[in-house]
C-alpha cells in the first residue's frame, strides 16, 4: 500500500490533503529546520507527512528545485509590474517608513 504524501494541483505541489504547499516544507529545510520544527510551524501536518515530503522533496531534487526556481521568478516578474503599475503607492510607503525610522532614532 502506497501513500502520497504530496500531490500537484492547480500546477501546484501540496502536501496530501492539505493546504499546505510543499515550498514552505522545502524552504524551512534549506534554513535547517528540522522536521519536527517544521511540524510545530505547520500544525496541520503530522510528523509522518513531513517526513514523507521531505523524503518526496529528496528523490526529487531536481525537478522541485527547478519548480522552486520558476516560482521565485514569477514572483519576482508579479512584483516588479506591482511596482511599476503602483509606483505612486510604493514611493508613499517608502517615505512613511523613513519617517517611522527617523522618529525611532529620536527617541
């Protein structure tokens, strides 16, 4: 008897009936986490789907790196069309940043 314990939808990887995208798994790993930290930031998974994620992640490198590496693409293509389509709205929260950071150093 097999189990999956991560499957595509919407051409996304998710963590067997869960929510739960196999990139938070992964990326936790790549920081050091260990599976039972990543369980504890993710506590709707068991221990058992961790591990057979990272296991998945594991037997599967290269094609989830090259997944992950697509992703980290698009999102940086999403965010620099926000940031030319709303320029205006990112410029006013840079000011209002300096201006929370120039009264923290005042005080």
């Amino acid at each position: 008897m097999t189990k999956e314990y991560v499957e595509q939808q919407d051409g996304a990887y998710r963590i067997g009936g869960t929510r739960v995208s196999l990139d938070s798994v992964v990326y936790a790993y790549r920081r050091g986490a260990s599976p039972e930290s990543i369980q504890r930031s993710f506590p709707s998974l068991t221990l058992e789907q961790v591990h057979g994620a990272l296991a998945f992640y594991l037997s599967h490198q290269t094609e989830v790196d090259n997944y992950l590496v697509q992703g980290e693409k698009e999102f940086e293509e999403l965010q620099e069309t926000s940031h030319e389509t709303h320029s205006d709205w990112y410029e006013k929260m840079r000011r209002a940043r300096k201006g929370v950071f120039a009264s923290l150093q005042s005080t």
